[in-house]
C-alpha cells in the first residue's frame, strides 16, 4: 500500500527541512518515503509518496502530524492524505 501527502505550504525550504527532521517519526509509523515532489507551477505546494507497512500506524502519524505544527515548522497550511492500493 502506498500513500500520496498533498500539502500546501508557505515555505517550501523549511518544511522539507522539517519533514526530513520527523523521518524516525514516520519510519516507527511503518512509513518510507519513495518520493517528494515540488509542484512546478506552484513553488508552496509539495506532493510525497510513502510506501505504508501497517496503515493503522499510518493513520495515528497523520493525526500527530495534523495536530502538531511543530512537526512541520509551522509550514503546513493544508494536507490531504490518499492511501493507494495496486490495482
């Protein structure tokens, strides 16, 4: 199972920052980063793929993440989580 993070940010440089920092984070949530993207026609906007081993973990990081913006340096101004699975 795999997971595509929408955020919006306002400071591209300091959320990467910040979210290369929470890697323990998401690596105890069962997640691994396979990709981060930057929007090419808008520089606030960043798309991550995850590859997910327990979607249960998955879930409670995405609910710490929305409640601490210390996690993100306060940079997040909207996330949008979609959980795939290989068809």
């Amino acid at each position: 199972m795999q997971l595509i993070a929408h955020y919006e940010v306002s400071d591209f440089a300091a959320w990467q920052t910040a979210f290369t920092a929470d890697e323990e984070a998401r690596r105890d949530a069962g997640l691994s980063v396979l990709q981060i993207w930057r929007d090419a026609d808008n520089a606030n906007r960043a798309i991550v793929l995850l590859d997910v081993n327990d979607r249960k973990r998955a879930d409670a990081w995405i609910t710490r993440s929305n409640a601490l913006g210390s996690d993100d340096a306060n940079t997040v101004n909207t996330a949008n989580h979609v959980f795939l699975e290989t068809a």
